[in-house]
C-alpha cells in the first residue's frame, strides 16, 4: 500500500493514489506499506530514484544501510513493532530516503510513531513543510518511543527485583520453584526487549550521525541539525541507560539462579537431617534384628518396650541438636 500526504492549506492530505498518479512528483511524503513489485516500480517512475527491497533493508552492514545514491540519502534503521500476535515488541527495518523536498519511506511492518506523526501533520503543518522536517519530526517521534518503552522496562524490571528479592512472609516455599521458572521466563522477555531496544537506539544513532554530515554535496538545514544533536544527546542518554537495565536484568538473573541453588541445597539439607536422625533407630532395629541364639535381651519382658523407646530417643536427640544449632 502507498499513502502520499500532499501539504493542503496548513495541514498534509493524505491519499492512495493510482500507480499512474501524478500526485506522487509532488507529495512531500510517500509512505510505502509493504509495497507490491508493481507499487515500487510506480514510486521508481514518479520520483526517478531506487526503492530498495526488503532484502536490502535486512543487510546488516553499514555500507548497505546508510549512502547516498543519486542525489539521495539511504537511511535504514531498526525501529520497535509491537507484533499482533505475539504482542513482544520486536525491531524491523525502515528505510528513509531524503530526495530535495521529498520524503520516501518504505517499511514491512506498522510501528505506532507514523500513524502518531501522520495524525499530528493532518491536523496542522508549516506552510513550508518539507520532506526534511517530516523526517525530523518523525525521529524525534521515534526517540520519544525509545524513551517511553525504556521507562516501562524500568518500572516492570523494578518490580521484578522485588519478586525475587521479597520472600514469602508466611513463609511458604511449596510454590518457589514455580514461583521462580516464572520469574526467569520474565527476565528472558524483558532480555528480549530490551535487546531490540538497543538495536534500535544503535541503528538511530548511526543514522543521524549520518544524517547530520554533509554527504556528497547533501546537507541539511541548521535548524535541523540543532534537531539532529539534540537528539544525538538523547539516544547517547538512552543508551546508557539501557545497558545499565541490561546489566541489571544480568544482576538478578544471576540472583535467581543462586537462590534456585539455594532452594536446592535446603530440599538436600532436609535429606541429610532425616538421614542423620533415622540413623540410630535404624542402628537399633538391626541390633535386635540379628537372629542369634545367645541374645540376653531377648529373655527380658520388658526388652521390647525398652528397645522402642531407645529408637524414639535415639532419634529425638539428634534433631534437639540440630535445633538448638540453628541447621534446621
């Protein structure tokens, strides 16, 4: 699908034009949505620059990512899409082409800062919008995105430290395996997330580092590179702080994998103790056990109700002990 937005009395009109529209010369943004063969070579025509396809944009070296081809900039980067299905937020690639006034931008997926930034722009534009400062308005939409999800991660990984840190007040352990498979599960998705998260923020720092150089005779506006460092400054922020999250979620998934350890050495504790407190009455038993002729004990009446006792005693006393020692 092709939307092109045509500046329409302080505001941008957005239409769908034919693949013979001649709209497209003169729309300030194309915003190609999973294009069709025939859709990129209608958009090729129109605007007489190269569409990239989706194989291109996966490319993960920089030289395919970011150049400049026919007086126009490439730009591909890794944005966060919140899946349909899954609803785990994962990168896709977007590529951003700047030809003059124009604004191409070719993407498989449907991130939430377009629609966000195509409402904006149909309700109110510059008179002299460009294809430049949709751009502009678009990645400081992104980064405002980034900041947002980081701020959720924080939150939810805070109060995941709680579960794992915050023991049962009644002390109830019947549910801590369980308790603790969930907590992993959670740390592996939050891992997840925010590894696509730094991708994103990686991809979008090279891109307006790119962005912001003059490349083969292309520059930008001054008031857009005010924009650009600004946002430079904040996807550096961002960063950082995303790996001091990354180093976090490392932090607790350690954690948990010690008191799972910990959980482990007290079911094993509990097997050493009973094997220590069976172990006399077992003495015992196979004492009096013994089929041998010559046992004194055996002629007593009482010698039954004296072993029994003997085997009680003999394993009350070892766990007094290990009360009063503080192992159990």
């Amino acid at each position: 699908m092709i939307l092109s937005y045509l500046p329409a009395d302080g505001h941008l009109q957005a239409e769908t034009p034919a693949d013979n529209s001649p709209d497209l010369p003169s729309a300030v943004w194309i915003d190609m949505i999973c294009p069709t063969e025939a859709e990129e070579a209608a958009v090729e025509r129109a605007t007489g620059i190269e569409i990239p396809t989706h194989e291109e944009m996966v490319e993960i070296e920089q030289s395919s990512r970011l150049y400049v081809q026919n007086g126009a900039r490439y730009m591909t980067a890794s944005l966060l899409c919140r899946d349909a299905d899954t609803q785990i937020a994962e990168g896709t690639a977007v590529t951003f082409i700047l030809c003059g006034n124009q604004l191409i931008i070719v993407r498989y997926a449907e991130p939430r800062v377009f629609k966000a930034v195509a409402t904006h722009l149909a309700r109110t534009c510059p008179l002299d919008v460009t294809g430049e400062k949709i751009l502009i308005e678009i990645l400081e939409a992104v980064v405002d995105r980034g900041a947002d999800m980081l701020e959720q991660i924080g939150m939810e990984v805070d109060g995941l430290s709680r579960r794992v840190f915050d023991h049962d007040e009644n002390g109830n352990r019947r549910n801590a395996s369980q308790r603790y498979r969930d907590i992993l599960a959670e740390i592996g998705r939050k891992e997840r997330l925010l590894s696509a998260t730094r991708e994103s923020l990686a991809s979008l720092q090279r891109l307006l580092s790119f962005l912001g150089a003059d490349a083969a005779g292309l520059s930008v506006t001054r008031e857009s590179k005010i924009s650009i460092k600004s946002m430079s400054r904040d996807v550096a922020g961002l960063s950082d702080y995303a790996a001091f999250m990354s180093g976090k979620l490392q932090f607790m998934l350690d954690a948990t994998i010690g008191m799972v350890g910990l959980e482990q050495n007290n079911i094993i504790k509990i097997f050493a103790v009973l094997s220590v407190v069976l172990m006399p009455p077992t003495l015992i038993a196979s004492i009096y056990g013994m089929n041998f002729s010559h046992m004194p004990e055996l002629q007593v009446s009482f010698a039954y109700p004296l072993t029994l006792a003997a085997m009680v005693l003999s394993g009350i006393l070892p766990y007094v002990f290990f009360k009063l020692r503080g192992w159990l």
